[in-house]
C-alpha cells in the first residue's frame, strides 16, 4: 500500500487535494482509506470528506506527530488489518510537520511500499508566511517529496514565477508545480505523480 501524507498550513488546499486524489484513485478501483486529523473538537474536514460520500478516520484533538502519535499509529494498524488499502491519504493539522507523521507511519509497520510527503502552499498567503514563520514553513515542507503551488488560477504570472522560483531556491532537490484544485490546472500533473 501507499501513503500519502499532505503538508501545509491551513487553507493551503490539503482536504481539497484529498477528496480530489481519492475520488482519482475510486476511479482507477483503488481501495481508499482517509485520515484526518484537526485540531479543534468539531471535525470540519472529517465531515466534508463525509457529506461527500467517504468513510474517514477522524482524529480530533490534538496533533498526530506529537499528542497523538500512539493513536496514529493505532489507526493506522487498525486501517491495514480492517480495510486492507491500496492507498491510505493522510491529512494532518496545518501546525504538523509532516516528516515527523512519516516516522510515525514507519514505526507503525503497516507494510506500506512507500510514503510520500505532498507539500502544499497557498500562493495568496506566501508572502505571509515566510514573512512571519519563515522557519516553521521550512520545517514543515522538509521531507516533501513535491511542492504544489496552490491557486495558481489567483496569481498573477509575476506572483507565480517569484514564488516557483523561491520554493526552488530553497528546495533544489524537490519538484515544484503549479496548480489550481479548484479549476483543475496542472491537476493531471499531479495524477501522474500518484502511483
């Protein structure tokens, strides 16, 4: 099986990519297991994924790669010995550090071919970001296997190439894409990406 892991701060697009991806896998007849993990007492991603038809795991209360790590990874032996997936898609609080749930995946031995971390970034919050928690973005999208710009459709093409070109700067070795969930660009790059 393969883990998918979303990284980034909240609004970033990580439970639109979610339902995006899974319904690509449902398409493909891959089985699909969804963990999501929020913060607050009130599931709101957890009840999208929901209302639009999928079963999801929620985690609530806490952040899986510290406070609830052993419930993780729990979860996670329950999800391979219960449902036996093809792919499990994690979403994690925009306050984990996405390497960290990697480990975490690791330690649990589910026997998963692999796991790879997405790394997702709001192009309209950016600036914002590496502005006021410059060294916490770096932390989070350490171990990203790619960065996907997202709501490209929201910038201008200036916007675009300054944020492209910092992500890859700082970040040499990861692929950097562009993309729009909502109106679906650059979406089939990513579909490629997903085995």
């Amino acid at each position: 099986m393969f883990v998918y892991i979303m990284g980034g701060f909240l609004g970033s697009g990580k439970t639109s990519l979610m339902l995006d991806l899974t319904s690509m896998y449902i398409d493909r007849g891959k089985k699909v297991a969804l963990l999501v993990n929020e913060s607050g007492d009130i599931g709101v991603d957890g009840a999208t994924m929901k209302r639009e038809g999928y079963d999801a795991i929620e985690m609530p209360n806490g952040c899986i790669c510290c406070t609830l790590a052993s419930s993780l990874q729990n979860g996670l032996l329950n999800i391979a010995r219960d449902i036996n997936p093809d792919v499990i898609l994690i979403e994690p609080t925009g306050l984990a550090l996405p390497h960290r749930v990697k480990d975490l995946v690791r330690v649990a031995m589910i026997d998963e071919e692999d796991t790879i971390i997405i790394g997702l970034v709001d192009i309209q919050r950016f600036n914002d970001l590496i502005t006021k928690k410059l060294d916490f973005f770096k932390r989070q999208m350490h171990g990203c296997n790619f960065i996907l710009i997202n709501k490209a459709d929201l910038a201008t093409p200036e916007e675009l190439a300054e944020v492209t070109n910092w992500l890859k700067f700082e970040y040499p070795d990861k692929p950097v894409y562009p993309i729009s969930i909502k109106d679906g660009k650059n979406m089939d790059k990513v579909r490629e990406l997903m085995k």
